[in-house]
C-alpha cells in the first residue's frame, strides 16, 4: 500500500486535525493488518491537538491487543473502548470536542477493509475511474448519550488491486468538489507521487479561495501485485533439492546385492537348460497321446461356443440398443445443461452491465447530481425486472439488487409510507359533488359524467366525448342555459377526471395531463416519477395552490406534483386499500383521502 497525507493550511485557530498511520510491528500485529485514523475537532482548544492524539493512540492499543481476534472483531472491540475513553473525559468536564469532532477510523488486512466514521467526514471509494462515497451509510447514525457512544457502526468491504480510498475533511471535501479534483484523481492513468501532486498543487491551498481551506486529504493506494510480490520472494530463498543426494545412502546397498546376484545366477543357468530339456520330451510324448482323444471334444466344444454365440449376439443387441439410447439421453441432458450455463452467462453479464449503471449513479448522487442520476437508476430498474421471472442461480443477487435500486429511485421521488394513517373527524359527505339535477340539460346529447364548481360556475365533463359544458351561477342556486366550452379537444380520449384553477386540468385516459385555457388545448404533460403510475383516477387543485395532487388507488398512493408535472412528494399507506375520493382543504395543508367508510387526512410540510 502506498500513503498520500496532504494536510492544507493547519494554523488554522478554530481547527485541530491530524491524522495517524499504525502499521504492524510483529507477526502476532500482522494478523490484523494496518490502522489508519484520520481527525478533525472544530471549535478548537489549545487541548484539541493533544485530545486527538490520545484518542488515536487509545484506538491503536485496544486494536493491536487482540491479535487472536479477526480484524473486524478487532476493530468493534477497540471502538467500545474508544467510546469508554470518551465517556470518562465527558465526566472529567473535557466537552469541547462533543458534537465537534470528525474521525474516520480505518483497518486494513492484505484485501479486507472494515471501517467506522463519526462527524462530517467523507471516506470514499475510487475504482475504476468510478467514485463511490463508502460512509454515506454511516452519517446518519445518532449518537447515544448514556453510556455515550460516539462510535456505533462498522463497515466492511472488499478491496481489488488499484483501489484507492480518499478520506477528506468537511471542507476541504467541499472545495474539491467544487474544483472538480476529485474527478480529476478518479481520471488519472497513474497513481503516484508525481502525479497525485499534479492534480493537488500546493498553490492550490496558498491565495484566493484556497487559502482559507484546512483539512485533511488522506490517500490509500493498494498497489497492484503487492501481494504476490512478497510470495516470489519466499519462493526465491527457497533452493533446489536433489532426490539422488537424499536417497544416496539407500540406493548404494541395493546396486552391490544386484552385482551379486547377477554373477550366481549365471553359474546355475547350463544344468537348469539340461534339465528342462529332458522334462520336455516326456511332455511331447503325452500330449500325442491325449491330441486324438481331445479332437473329439474340441468340436463339441465349438459347438457349444457357437451356440452360446448366437445368444450373446441377441443379448449384445438389446444392449447396444440400450447404450444407444442412454447415449441419445446424456447428449440431450449435455446440450440442456450448455444451454442453462449459456442461459446463466448471459444473466451474469446483465447483471454485471445494471451493477455499473447503480455504481455509476451514485457517484454522480455523491456530488448531488440528481438529474444524471435518475435516468440511470431507471434504466438499471427497466433491465433488471426480466431477471427477477428467470430461474437462475443468481436469484438472490438479483433480488438485493433490484431492492437497491428500488430503495434508491423511491428516495429521489419523494416517496414516504405511513404506517399509521391518522384518521379526520370528517363526514363522507365533504367529497359530493354538483349534481346534474340543479341545472337544466342541453339541447345536445351530453353525459354528466364528472364536475367541478369554480367561481360560482358548474362545469361538466362528457368521458365519452370530451366535451365540456359550463353552467354560468346566477345566485339563489339558479344558473345560466348550458353553453360549450372547449373548442380545441386537442389529444383528449377517455379522460377519466377534470380539475380548475382557471385553466382546466383534464387526466386523459393514458394517465397523461391535458391542460386548457379559454377552450383551447394549451400542453400535454407526461408523469416521469417512480414508482411508474400504472391507474392514476383522480385530480385535484386550486387556484391557489402552486401544485397538482393525483390519486391512484391501485398503488394505495397520494401523489404530489407542480403543474409541470415534477414530482414533489408522494404518501403511501398499506392502509389505503379501498381510496375512492380526495379533497384539499382550503389553505392547502392537508389532504383528505375516503378510504372505504374512513376518512384519513395528511398534513403537507
């Protein structure tokens, strides 16, 4: 590994930050790989600085202490200790560095990285030119007061060669990214002194803007085959080994008793030959005399082989006709198994295609770029959900993976459950509506399908046409003969309900909005929000109200938008299963939604 301390501008008065490198100092700290800790107190004392140096070397003791522990044990157990410390200075009335204090603590054993944070301070994560900010999971957690807990989570991970881990301080994370120096060290071909110092010139920190940034940037560089290196070398202090020179004191015993053996035998070979002789015509002498006797028996035996032949030859059939199906069935169960790991390749490689379009949108939410973002995620979302039909051995990858997109597509739409709806004290009569029998109807066919009163004036929409017809309010519930008040339907079919706040909002049967002004079709506005509406059935607004609200039931959902159709905020509740109407109060505070015979009102921020 290779370590990049750059600390900018440290005189600063209001702020003390350091930061600690501990490597291993024998075999038994070797088990537990390297520590880094890296600090900032905010608010500083003369003390600050000598604070964080006991902190740090507190850490580094506990740590080291359990070598027979696993690192991740390690880290946990050294952290409690931390958090012991902590409480002790807060009884010894030393409280200046609470709710001041910034602190990444970082352990690395050869590829495992476990870490923990506390404060504002950004730990993350350079692979492949792709940024990822790694502690994010980390910078909500609250501190606990009694006994107090400074340090509650870890974090681990798994390192690859050429990673490179960036810790930064508050502000100077902030002016790198606002320089665009973060990108910039993503981007380089080379990690190295030279360069690294390229990108994050010194003058950069010493006028203008830069010089009244302090902080720490910290790098961690895993090197590439820094871990077979140092077996090469093990293997290189290693010598050849000759099997003759081991084996030597054996093997000689065994040649001389070879030696001697040889030159007996060879002394005892020509009456062995005489013997053998004699032995033989005897044997030829016997073997005429049976030769007669055993014709006769030798064609009975070939009969009796044919005959046993021409049974095997019919068993041999039946087999070979059985291993010639077997064989048609094995070769059918190679092709299919081919065809799943094929079927299974191809799954894999999607897979990995949607993990780099999630990586690649959350490095652009690091650096709150929502807008790159969003497009990402839900091509990532759009890719994934064929996946999840397909059996496949990958399920349970695929699976987390899509709850992870769908997690975060969900945060950037606003997206809040209620578990609790709270319920109004409100009659279900609040949601009727004017009603066709106050008016007298038109010359013309006209179906009063859905209506709206605005300004002392009914309007009724016809579904089936589209037409619209407005009733002018003359007082003492009388009204003016019906007149037609579109005149440009423009892309209109099957709208399904109408909203007023001076122009008219009709949601078209396609879940599209229409809007109208003076008669005349003005803008189509097409819903970009996620969850994807599949049945949005009602419109609501006001003249007064900068927004459009929309009800789709089908996804027990309230849906919030501006009147460009930009999400703004969405409520949704296992609760509401049966919505069939919702109003708007008259400050616009809080919306009312009929749920089956219940009435449920949500406040808005």
């Amino acid at each position: 590994m290779q370590i990049f301390e750059f600390h900018f501008n440290p005189k600063k008065d209001d702020l003390a930050f350091d930061s600690f490198v501990y490597e291993p100092e024998n075999i038994y700290e070797k088990r537990l790989g390297s520590l880094y800790l890296i600090g900032e107190i905010k608010n500083a004392t003369p003390q600050s600085s000598n604070f964080l140096n006991k902190l740090a070397k507190k850490i580094q003791k506990s740590y080291y202490k359990l070598a027979s522990k696993s690192p991740e044990k390690a880290l946990s157990e050294s952290l409690k200790k931390a958090n012991s410390f902590l409480s002790e200075e807060v009884k010894n009335d030393n409280v200046g560095w609470l709710g001041n204090l910034n602190l990444a603590v970082l352990s690395i054993k050869k590829q495992k990285l476990n870490f923990t944070q506390t404060g504002d301070i950004k730990i993350l994560l350079i692979r492949q030119k792709q940024i990822t900010d790694i502690s994010k999971k980390l910078e909500f957690q609250e501190i606990e007061p009694y006994p107090l807990k400074i340090f509650s989570n870890t974090i681990s991970g798994k390192l690859t060669q050429k990673d490179l881990l960036l810790v930064l301080t508050k502000k100077v994370f902030e002016f790198f990214k606002e320089k665009s120096i973060i990108q910039k060290i993503a981007e380089l071909e080379e990690f190295n002194q030279k360069e690294i110092k390229r990108t994050i010139p010194s003058n950069l920190f010493n006028k203008g803007e830069g010089s009244k940034i302090s902080g720490i940037c910290f790098l961690i560089l895993l090197k590439e085959k820094i871990f077979s290196e140092s077996k090469k070398q093990i293997f290189a202090s290693q010598k050849k080994v000759s099997f003759s020179k081991i084996f030597q004191p054996i093997i000689k015993p065994l040649v001389k008793v070879k030696e001697t053996s040889l030159s007996k035998i060879k002394k005892i070979t020509p009456s062995l030959k005489r013997k053998k002789e004699t032995k033989k015509t005897k044997k030829s002498e016997r073997k005429r005399n049976k030769e007669k006797g055993k014709l006769q028996e030798n064609i009975i035996t070939i009969l009796v082989q044919f005959r046993k032949f021409i049974r095997a030859f019919k068993i041999k059939r039946n087999i070979i006709l059985i291993v010639f199906l077997a064989s048609i069935l094995l070769l059918g169960f190679l092709m299919f198994k081919g065809a799943q790991q094929s079927k299974e390749i191809e799954v894999k490689n999607t897979l990995k295609e949607i993990e780099k379009k999630v990586s690649k949108a959350e490095n652009f939410l690091v650096f709150k770029e929502e807008n790159q973002a969003k497009p990402l995620l839900k091509e990532a979302w759009e890719e994934i959900i064929p996946l999840t039909e397909k059996e496949t051995g990958l399920k349970s990858e695929i699976i987390t993976l899509k709850e992870s997109i769908e997690k975060k597509l969900k945060d950037l739409n606003n997206f809040n459950e209620i578990g609790n709806p709270e319920i109004a004290d409100l009659s279900p009569d609040l949601f009727s509506s004017p009603s066709s029998s106050q008016v007298n109807p038109p010359q013309f066919d006209f179906n009063f399908d859905s209506s709206v009163s605005y300004l002392s004036n009914l309007y009724f929409l016809d579904k089936k046409t589209c037409e619209i017809v407005k009733y002018k309010g003359l007082g003492n519930n009388n009204w003016g003969p019906p007149v037609k008040w579109i005149k440009d339907k423009g892309p209109c079919s099957n709208p399904k309900s109408m909203a007023i706040d001076g122009s008219i909002w009709l949601l078209n049967g396609d879940n599209s909005l229409l809007r109208y002004h003076q008669g005349s079709f003005e803008e189509k506005i097409e819903f970009d929000f996620f969850p994807y509406s599949e049945n949005i059935t009602q419109i609501e607004t006001k003249k007064e109200l900068p927004y459009l609200l929309l009800l789709e039931p089908i996804k027990k959902r309230v849906i919030i938008t501006d009147k460009k159709g930009k999400i703004v905020k969405q409520f949704y509740s296992e609760k509401f299963d049966e919505l069939k109407d919702f109003e708007i109060s008259d400050n616009g505070k809080i919306i009312y939604l009929l749920n089956g015979s219940k009435v449920y009102q949500i406040k808005i921020e």
